[in-house]
C-alpha cells in the first residue's frame, strides 16, 4: 500500500513540520498497517490530497482518521527546535 499526503503551497507551516507530520503519520499507520511502513510520503503540492493505493475503501477512510487525529494532536508530538 502507498500512501501520499499532500500539503497545499500556500499552507504556513513551521520549519520541519512536514518531515515531522511524515514521521508521526508513518509511525502511527504502521501500527495497522505494517506493510506500509515504507510508503508513506508527505509533500507540498497545488492542494491538499490524500492518496491511498493499494488499499480498499475501508483502509482509506481508516487512514484519513489516522490523519486527522495525527494533524489535531501536532502539539503533542510536534517540538521546534
């Protein structure tokens, strides 16, 4: 399964957040989904996408919930140095 996020250009976001958010995001799915370990990317684009191939309806609305609750909780494991 690959997944792939992406981040509208014109989102402001802090120095690092964006490997920050693939790390936390890589780290949470791969406790459901251990084959897609790997395959998490998280980059800047023209909008904000999930992509999930490789994986059925269920997983990709599994994944967008990991999403979601990965973004609400940045304060907790998303530190600037």
């Amino acid at each position: 399964m690959r997944i792939e996020v992406t981040i509208a250009r014109t989102t402001t976001l802090p120095p690092g957040a964006v490997d920050a958010l693939s790390q936390e995001l890589t780290r949470r799915i791969s406790h459901q989904y251990p084959d897609a370990e790997n395959h998490v990317h998280v980059r800047y684009a023209g909008s904000n996408n999930l992509s999930v191939t490789g994986g059925g309806k269920e997983d990709k609305a599994r994944i967008s919930e990991i999403l979601q609750e990965t973004w609400e909780s940045a304060d907790d494991w998303f530190f600037q140095s």
